[in-house]
C-alpha cells in the first residue's frame, strides 16, 4: 500500500475515494475514516461521505487528503505499506494528527517510511540514512544520536540546534 506525498484523489465522492470503487460495508468504511483520523471532518462535510472532493480533491485541505489517503490504505490491509514523505507539505499540528493515523495504519506490518522531516520517524525500530543512493547509517534514533554523525546533523538542525541554544 502507498500514501504518496501528494495523494491522488478523484472527482468523485469521499466514499469512493476511500474505497476505490468497491463496495465496503458502512461500519468497515467508517472504521478506517476514524482510525485515519479523517471521520470527524468528512462528518462535517455537506453530505458526508457522499460529498465529492473535485478535481484532484481541490475542496480538502493537504491534510484532508493525506487522511483520505490513509484511510484506503487502511481499508486495503496491505501487509507492506510505504509512505513517501505523506507529511513532508503539512503544518505542524496537522502531522501530530495524520502521525497517529500512521501508527494505526503500520501497526503490526512492514513499513517503509521516506521522509526528511526527521520527527515523522523517531519512533521507529529501524532509520536507514541515506546519501547519495548509499546506505551511511542505520539504527534507531537514539543510535544515531550517540553516532553524532549526518543523522544528528540532521535532527540538531530540525530540533533546533542550529539557533545556538
């Protein structure tokens, strides 16, 4: 399963943007709506999970979309799921909420996760930090901490550090 940085959603309705056409029981489809997240705005909406999002989902926010996104990954059940930077185009509040419907939707699977905002990946068990196509370190956060090496560049300059504090 994938939740692209920029979701691709349809001209269509909420619900068959979630479900991509299939017919999905009520009580499944609002599961993965709560469990991304996204089922207290689309209850909101003018016809809730009937209201169509327009082209490419130009009536919901970035936000919106990721859940929207994340709510059919969630319904399709893949055992791998990979997200590419599905938080990188997010304020910072709104990837508090769209993190917690990504730990809902990894739980128990295989996750790989593409992002350089490095809070989006702290919890995980593996970071694999890249350069150049090249594998230059590996471990979990706390490991790349102590290795005082590109990661903890990284997270110095994300957490602030660079402001000589």
């Amino acid at each position: 399963s994938l939740v692209p940085q920029q979701p691709e959603l349809f001209h269509r309705s909420v619900r068959e943007n979630i479900t991509l056409g299939e017919d999905v029981p009520e009580n499944l489809l609002k599961d993965v709506a709560e469990k991304s997240r996204s089922l207290e705005f689309i209850e909101n909406l003018p016809e809730n999970f009937e209201t169509k999002v327009g082209e490419r989902g130009v009536k919901l926010s970035g936000g919106e979309k990721q859940r929207i996104a994340i709510a059919r990954s969630l319904l399709e059940d893949a055992p791998i799921v990979v997200l590419d930077e599905a938080t990188s185009a997010l304020d910072s509040l709104t990837e508090k909420q769209i993190q917690v419907a990504v730990f809902e939707l990894i739980k128990d699977k295989t996750a790989i996760i593409i992002a350089h905002r490095l809070s989006t990946i702290l919890r995980m068990d593996r970071i694999v930090v890249l350069e150049k196509g090249n594998i230059i370190e590996q471990g979990t956060h706390q490991d790349l901490l102590r290795t005082k090496g590109k990661y903890y560049d990284m997270w110095q300059h994300q957490s602030g550090g660079f402001l000589g504090e």
